[in-house]
C-alpha cells in the first residue's frame, strides 16, 4: 500500500537542504501541502518551477531562521491562516557552523563557540520547532513528527574512512558535536512521544546513513566497504522513510528510531 499524504500539511524544516527537498518533492506528488521552511530557497524554487501544474499551488516557501522562536512563531502563523491545520512536521535542519575548518576541527582543539554553534542548529532548533508547530498538532489533538538523527547518533564513526576522503574539496571527519547533538535528537524523540502520545501527537525518528550527495571515490569506497549493502543511500531512500513515518499508514508508531543506513549500524 503506498503512503498517503493527500491533503496533509506538513511543515518541513531545512527544506532546501538534500533530504527535506526531496521529502518536499515525493510529498507534493502524493497531493500533500508543503510549507517549506529554510534560510535559503535556490533549490525550492526550482523545485516549485519543475512541478506539475496542479501542485504549484501546494508549495509554500517560508524564509525562516530556525533559531529564532519569533520567526517560527510567525511561520506557524502563516501556515495556518493559508491552510487552517497543521498535521504533519518533519524537523529536519541541521549546519555545519559559518566555518567548515571550525566545524573539522580535532576534538582536543574543538571551540566551544563552535560546539555551541551548531548545537543552537542541530538539537536546539530542534526544540523550538517541535515547541512552536507541536503546540499547534495539540490543540488540533493530533499531528505526526518525524525528527532527522544520524547513524553517529548511535555509534561513534570508524576515522579510518576519512583518510583521504573530501566533500566539496575540503577534507572531512565527523566532530563530536555532530555525534552529540544527533544523540540528543533521538533522546528528544523518545523523550517527547511518550510526553505527547496522551495527547494523540506521534514523534519518531528517521536515522539515515550517509547520503550521496558529492563526497569523492575515495569516502565513496571507504564508507561503502563499511555497509551490508555495499553503497550509499540515495536521498529519496531516506525521504520514503519520513513520509512513511508522517502518513497515516504508521498510526500506531511512536517513539520509533526507523534506521535507514543499509544495514551499517545492524549486523
Ligand atoms: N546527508 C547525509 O548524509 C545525512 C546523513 C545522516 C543524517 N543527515 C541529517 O539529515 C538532515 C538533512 O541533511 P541534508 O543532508 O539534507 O543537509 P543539507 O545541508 O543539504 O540541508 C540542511 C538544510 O538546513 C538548512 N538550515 C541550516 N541552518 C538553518 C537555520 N538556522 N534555519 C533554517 N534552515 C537552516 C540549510 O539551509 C539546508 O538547506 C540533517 O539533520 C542531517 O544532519 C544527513
């Protein structure tokens, strides 16, 4: 049976990102009402002029800090006066800081600036979102989150597949803070369906693998040399799992961790 989404809204954070574009896309496809919230819009608006006619329409693009609670407050309002309900919320953005050398950084040497930079992104963003737009699902007394984590949420990364391996020409690690604030994301998960599941509110998460997305052969090779399935996930592969997860056809899931990594972290 394929998910549907017919006439849901959904709110989907860090939607001109990889993962949140391509959950807007399959979403729109499926009849849903997509309030795309990013900083950025390059990759929703074309999205938006590649889209067939009857689905223009569903499309709504939010210019949205997801740090600033004002700002999301002021998008909940828009959402909600263009369609009168919000059923769906996958709180997906996530940064890797204003400095890509800051964000690699070895951990003995890591800033705290740096670390609190991307914690006030990757988890608590998180909470404001689920704060603004979960407040609204409990007073319609009813709604679906679907949280981003990562595989390093749940295990620490084997460094020996960054030698040699770069995204966009600068080379890569995974920092703890990245790890840390992934962990979080899935203890707020937990901690919130069991807070909301009275109230008829889901929230689970989806933890991909890594995403191709541009790294070079060599991460390519070593990352996949490391997964059951032998390669990476593409992005739709990962979006599938989300809209799964915010449609009726997982109605009595919450609290679920839905691991999409091609079996990396399970055998
Ligand atoms: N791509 C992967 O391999 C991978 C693997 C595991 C987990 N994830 C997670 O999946 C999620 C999506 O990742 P992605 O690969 O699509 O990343 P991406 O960098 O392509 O997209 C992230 C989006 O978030 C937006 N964003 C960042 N800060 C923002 C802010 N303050 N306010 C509003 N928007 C902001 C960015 O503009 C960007 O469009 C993230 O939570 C990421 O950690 C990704």
């Amino acid at each position: 049976m394929q998910n549907n989404l017919e006439n849901k809204v959904i709110a989907v954070t860090g939607a001109n990102g990889i993962i949140g574009l391509e959950v807007c896309r399959l979403a729109l496809l499926q009849g849903a009402k997509i309030a795309a919230i990013d900083i950025s819009d390059n990759n929703i608006t074309a999205l938006k002029e590649n889209l067939p006619k009857e689905h223009v329409e569903n499309l709504f693009y939010i210019q949205c800090d997801v740090r600033n609670r004002n700002a999301l407050d002021h998008a909940l309002s828009q959402i909600i006066s263009r369609w009168a309900q919000l059923d769906g919320l996958h709180n997906n953005a996530a940064w890797k800081g204003k400095n890509l050398e800051d964000f690699f950084t070895p951990f003995e040497d890591y800033k705290l600036e740096t670390w609190q930079e991307i914690f006030s992104v990757n988890l608590d963003s998180v909470m404001l979102v689920d704060q603004v737009f979960g407040s609204q699902m409990v007073k319609q007394k009813k709604g679906s989150i679907v949280h981003t984590a990562s595989i390093y949420g749940l295990r620490a990364p084997d460094n020996r597949i960054y030698e040699g391996s770069e995204y966009m020409g600068t080379p890569i690690n995974t920092p703890a803070v990245y790890a840390a604030s992934k962990g979080g994301v899935i203890a707020l998960s937990r901690y919130l369906a069991g807070y909301w599941g009275p109230k008829n509110i889901r929230v689970n998460t989806v933890t991909p693998g890594g995403v191709e997305s541009g790294q070079n052969d060599i991460f390519t090779q070593n990352y996949s040399s490391k997964v059951p399935l032998g390669r990476m996930a593409k992005n739709n592969e990962i979006a599938e799992a989300v809209l799964f997860l915010l449609s009726d056809q997982s109605s009595y899931m919450t609290g679920h961790n839905l691991v999409v990594d091609g079996g990396y972290t399970q055998c």
